[in-house]
C-alpha cells in the first residue's frame, strides 16, 4: 500500500507539472486557460486532501488544515476567474481576497501543530533562530511591500488592510516554516515538498506585490508558480507514514557555528544597511519602521548571544565534572580524591573537627568477574557505589581510587563515632559480594597522604585477617572491628500471609509471606535496601520473621534473590527440610546463568524446596530467567494478569505459558486477581493457581486461623 501510494503521487506530480508547463507555452485562448488552470489546482488540491484523510489519527488534523487552506486557495482562484471572466471586472477587495486570507490561517494552524507534534520539550534557540531570520525579513516586507501597500490617494482603508495582510500573512508562515526546517533531522522527501511548495508560493507573492506596485504585467510564467504550490503540497501529503513529518525530533543544535555568527551579524547590521541604501537611492527613508525593526533584532540577536554564552558556561561545567567523575561508577574520581582529601585536611585543621580517612576494596573481585564476566562485575561496581554514595550523602565523600578500591572522606567524625557508618557502609556492597575496609583518622599538621597510606595499611590488614573485615589504625596500632550481625541494620518486621489457592477449585493451597514496617511501605522499604547495599540483610530478616511466626496451612511461599542466596546467614534462618518451601525468585536483581548459581538451586531442591520465578513479565524475570531457572511455579506478574478477560493479548500470553508451564511439569500461578471475571478467564485458560485480593488480602497468620480453606465461587 506503502509504495502503490508512493507510485500515485509521483504520477500525478508529474501529470501536474508537465500540465502546468503545457499552459505556459500553450497558452490556450477563450474560457479554456482558467479551465487548465483550474483542473490542475483541483489536482493539487485532490491530493492533499486525500493524503489527510489517510494520515494517522496522530497527523491528521495537521495535515486536514493544510488541506484546507489548499481547499481555501483553490476557491479564491475559482472566484477570481469568476469575476474576471463573468464580470470582466475583479473588484478589490473581494470575496477571493477573503478565501486567500482565510488559507494563510488554514495553513499556519497545520504549520503551528506540525511544528508543536515535532517539539521534545521548549527549544529557546529555535525559536530565537527562527525569530532573527523572519524578524529580517520582516523587516524588508514591511519597508517594501507593506508600507508601499497603505500608501496612495484614493484608496480605501479596506483596500489597504487587505494589501498589508498578504504580506503579513506571508511573514508569519515563513516565521513557522524556519522554525521548522531549523529543528535537527534527516530531511525526507514530505518535508522538502512542503518547503518547497511554500517557498514558492512566498516567492510568487512577493513578485505579485511588486509588480502590483510598479503597474506592470506578471510574467507570463507566472501561472506555474502558482501551480507548483499546489502540487508540491499535495504531493507531501501523499506521502507514505515512513515521510512521516509530525514524528518528535531533537532539540534544535544550540551550539555556536560560523554560519550562526553570520547569521546574527547580518541581522544586526540590516536595518543601518537598509537605511544607508535607501538614502543613496533617494527612497523614503521610513526611519520609523527600520527603527523599531532595527531594536526588535537588536533585543532577539543579545537574547540568542545570551543563549550560547550560558551554553558555553555549561558546556564548561560540564567537562570540569567529566574530568573529576568516574565514567563506570558517576563518584569522584583519583583526581578529586586528591584535590577534595587536601581540601577536606585544610578545613579540618581550621575548625579543629576530626577527618576520617577510609580506603575499601572488594574481596576477590577479580574471580567474581571471571565467574560472572566483566558486564555483572561493572554492574556491581555501579550499585555499591550507588549505595555508598547514597549512604554518604551530606555525611562524607566517596572516590573511586582505582579498579575495585573506593575510599572515603568523613569529616567531622571520630573514629570512635565512625563505627555505625562503617558498618553500614561495609554491609552495603552489591552483588552478594564482601569488602575489606582500612579506616585511619587525620592528624593535624600530617601530608593528607599519610593518612591514606596508613588507611591503605589498615585495609591489607583486613584481608590477610581473612577479608570482609573493617581494620582500624589509630594511635595504638592496628585492630579490627568486631563483625556486626546481619539484622542488626534493619528495620523491624512483621510478617503477614497472603493465600494461594487452586484456582479450579478456590481451595487454599499455600500462601505467600509478605513483610510490613513501620512508618514506611514494603515498596519504600525495599527499594531502600537496595539503594543502600542491604537487600540481603533484609531479605534474610523477612525469612527469618516469616518461619518464626504461626505455620498458615499448605506451603509457604517466599521470596528471596539469587545474591541473598550465597549469603552464609541464609541457612541459618532456613530449615534444612524445605519439602514445604517455595522459594520465589525475585525480578530485581541482575545475575547470569553460572554454575554456582545452578548448583545453589539444585543444592536446595534437593532439600526439597521447590522454586518459583516472581512477577514473571517485569524486571530481570524475562524469558531468558525462566529457561535456565526452570522453576516448578511460574508467578505471573499482575501487569499480565490485569483485565486479562478484556485483553486478548494477554490471554493469548497466559495460554502460551501455559502450553510451556504443561510441557515442562510446571504451573502457573497468576497474582493480583481481583474479579471474577478475571478469576474465570484464568481457568479457563489452563493457570493452576491464583492469588489476590479477591481470595483474600494479606494477614497476620494469627488472624487467619478462622478462615475457610476454599473461597465461595463468585
């Protein structure tokens, strides 16, 4: 369809152009010369309102008031051909005057729409580029064509409004038009038709009010160029949705290039040019008008020098902080570590405050991106640098030293106050992963160096302690920090359970443990911990609460991520029979397919834990999870499940699943069911088992002791 269309407006630019041509040379006599004249604006016309209608929703309406101005334009020929050719006589102004100036209307609303589908966001040098240049010829339309056009004896006012809006008009269009072209794209074949059409038709109305003005006769080439608009507007509406010229483009290039300088230059100097040209020449001078024109550039070309110098200031800010921000990780690099530890030591010794000084590296780092690759390995170095910083913000400073080493600045903070930020920040690291941590304080009148090679000392003596340690080097020597449990650093949890019901049935089979905090919501609680390095600590609290609270009936359901799992303190909390465990596996966390990893899972099925991957469909649990985790429960995330009775794309995902689910002895678990029309669609498409609101919400097991084991049908 595409390309049969493309075909047709070719074939009909051609017919048009060739038959515009032929009026030229033909120039046929009689009634036939407005009739040729006529048909091939009707043409143009014809394909510019067919290209509309077939647009998409989204582009329609833009390119509907084209057409209509085409429309418009079209009716204004057809009324002066009418007046001349019926009356002998085109009186001025006339009801074709209104028709012409009610499509320069038509077509600035398309241009302005166009121009507003296209815009990303507010693009002040676009505007101020497009301002300059249609100020410019503002300028020169109002001294040439506007001004002569209100002057003369015996001339109505009407006649001299109506004179001055064709040019008026013709400026406004060509303000958008440059607004247009100025924004930064490739060029397709729509958008130079259009241009194209309305440069031409500026250009054809310009000649017309000169000519006009000096009383002579058009050229007799002129019917073609008011043909050419017609056919080139028309043929770019033609033009198939890949033309699209409504599609969002970048903002338009703000930064300064010779020809933007000229640009600026020529728009400043025009109006003195124009007054000394015109003084030679003998011409009414229109001090007045060049004047204000004169200001009106002045003001816009300082607002756009304005412009680049805030960009260059930018520009300048912003290398200053590539060249002190690490390109992996976003923190401080070696060198504004340098500059801020000599900053942080001048201000210390002046206001007699304490600087702690901190050097970590991460524990065997290079194995973990010989098991997991270089991809997982820059990952954590991202997020533990995230948490630290997050941690640290308005506390201390953190800088990527180099490699896998990081190192802080605290000032203010005494080693002896330093101790429950440490620890914080120790437990923080990503990935399942540990650190070793070397922490010295700065003493007045020292090189701010020493204070790091003494931090440096401190962090070797944690590794050969047998690493994930925080060693300490204060006056009395070395010394480590006892290690700190993994609950200590979270909140207070109380479990609550949600059933899991056969979804046949409605029969209670299992429920899943969910956590509550206090004054925080889960969400709020969890995306915390990961912001700050603490997930695994809080997931193993959860576990911990959850097995410790009164057994609901049927398996239990938990959920936990692959790193969590490596975590020593997790088979302290899990039971070693887990033939009534599902362990769901959770979406947020990025981890590949290793061997440990597999081995880890089979280790736990073999203590008969089943295992489950969690909100199948958001996150890191897409298909490529699924596969290699092979789970027994495949929980489908409530995105899937929502309105699925309405959504046959969503059923039609469910079923596929489900198909995959039955071949590999899995089952589908659907979450966030809340209608029954939702609960039916899921049966009926093969999913085993169910949970939400409309089952039951989530409680205390205490309170759940009176619940029924099956849920009425509804």
């Amino acid at each position: 369809m595409r390309q049969l269309w493309r075909a047709r407006s070719y074939v009909l630019l051609t017919a048009g152009v060739i038959g515009s041509v032929a009026l030229v040379i033909v120039q046929p006599s009689g009634i036939w010369t407005p009739l040729w004249y006529l048909g091939i604006a009707a043409l143009g016309t014809s394909m510019a309102v067919a290209g509309a209608v077939h647009r998409s929703k989204a582009e329609r309406r833009i390119w509907v008031a084209i057409g209509v101005g085409q429309v418009l334009y079209l009716a204004g020929d057809a009324l002066w051909y009418m007046y001349k050719n019926l009356l002998s006589t085109v009186p001025y102004p006339s009801f074709a005057d209104v028709a012409y100036l009610l499509r320069y209307g038509a077509l600035l609303l398309g241009l302005c729409w166009l121009v507003q589908r296209r815009r990303t966001g507010r693009d002040r040098a676009a505007f101020l580029d497009a301002a300059i240049i249609s100020s410019a010829f503002a300028l020169l339309a109002t001294v040439f064509l506007i001004v002569p056009a209100t002057r003369g004896t015996g001339v109505s006012l009407l006649s001299r409004v109506v004179a001055a809006a064709y040019p008026v008009g013709d400026v406004l269009v060509l303000a958008v038009l440059v607004q247009l072209a100025g924004r930064r794209r490739v060029r397709n074949l729509a958008f130079g038709a259009l241009a194209g059409g309305l440069v031409i038709l500026l250009a054809i109305d310009v000649v017309y009010t000169l000519v006009v003005a000096s009383d002579r006769t058009l050229p007799a080439w002129s019917p073609v160029g008011y043909l050419l608009p017609y056919l080139l507007i028309g043929f770019a509406a033609m033009q198939p949705a890949g033309e699209s010229l409504a599609e969002a483009t970048p903002d338009h290039d703000r930064s300064p290039t010779a020809r933007k300088v000229v640009a600026l230059g020529g728009a400043l100097v025009l109006g003195p040019t124009l007054l000394a040209v015109r003084y030679l020449c003998g011409a009414p001078l229109d001090p007045l008008v060049i004047s204000v024109g004169t200001i009106v550039s002045c003001f816009l070309v300082l607002a756009r020098l304005l412009d680049l110098f805030r960009l260059g200031e930018a520009q300048s800010q912003q290398l200053t902080a590539l060249a002190r921000t690490d390109s992996l990780t976003g923190v401080a690099n070696r060198r504004s570590w340098d500059h801020e530890l000599a900053r942080a030591a001048v201000a210390a010794e002046s206001t007699g405050t304490p600087l702690a000084v901190v050097v970590v590296d991460l524990d065997q780092f290079k194995n973990y991106n010989d098991e997991y690759g270089h991809i997982a390995g820059d990952q954590v170095l991202r997020d533990t640098a995230g948490a630290w910083a997050k941690i640290l913000d308005g506390r201390g400073f953190v800088a990527r030293y180099g490699g896998e080493e990081f190192a802080f600045l605290l000032p203010r903070t005494a080693l002896a106050l330093a101790e429950p930020l440490l620890h914080l920040l120790h437990r923080s690291v990503a990935g399942g992963q540990t650190c070793s941590m070397g922490v010295t304080e700065w003493q007045p009148g020292e090189d701010p160096s020493e204070a790091t090679a003494r931090a440096d000392e401190a962090m070797y003596e944690a590794k050969r302690a047998g690493r994930n340690q925080i060693s300490v080097h204060d006056r009395a020597g070395l010394r480590l920090l006892p290690r700190q449990t993994a609950l200590a650093l979270v909140p207070e949890i109380t479990p609550v359970f949600q059933p899991i019901v056969d979804i046949q049935t409605g029969a209670t089979v299992g429920h899943e443990a969910l956590s509550r905090f206090v004054g925080m919501t889960p969400t709020d609680a969890f995306a915390e911990a990961r912001r700050n390095g603490t997930t695994a600590s809080l997931e193993i609290a959860a576990i911990d609460a959850a097995l410790q609270a009164p057994r609901p009936p049927g398996f239990l359901s938990l959920n936990v991520g692959l790193s969590t799992l490596f975590q020593p303190e997790i088979d302290q909390v899990l039971p070693y029979d887990l033939s009534e465990i599902v362990l769901e596996i959770t979406e947020y966390e990025y981890h590949l397919d290793t061997p440990a990893a597999v081995l880890r899972l089979a280790e736990l099925r073999g203590r008969g834990a089943r295992i489950a991957i969690d909100d199948l469909g958001v996150g890191f649990s897409n298909l490529n999870r699924l596969l290699w985790l092979a789970p027994e429960i495949i929980k489908l995330d409530m995105s899937v499940v929502r309105e699925v009775h309405t959504k046959s794309g969503h059923l039609a995902m469910v079923r596929a699943l489900g198909v995959y689910a039955e071949a590999c002895g899995a089952r589908l678990c659907a979450e966030g069911i809340e209608t029954s029309d939702e609960w039916h669609a899921l049966a009926d498409a093969g999913v085993a088992l169910g949970q939400g609101y409309l089952f039951g919400r989530p409680q205390p097991a205490i309170s759940m002791s009176h619940l029924p084991t099956q849920v009425p049908a509804a």
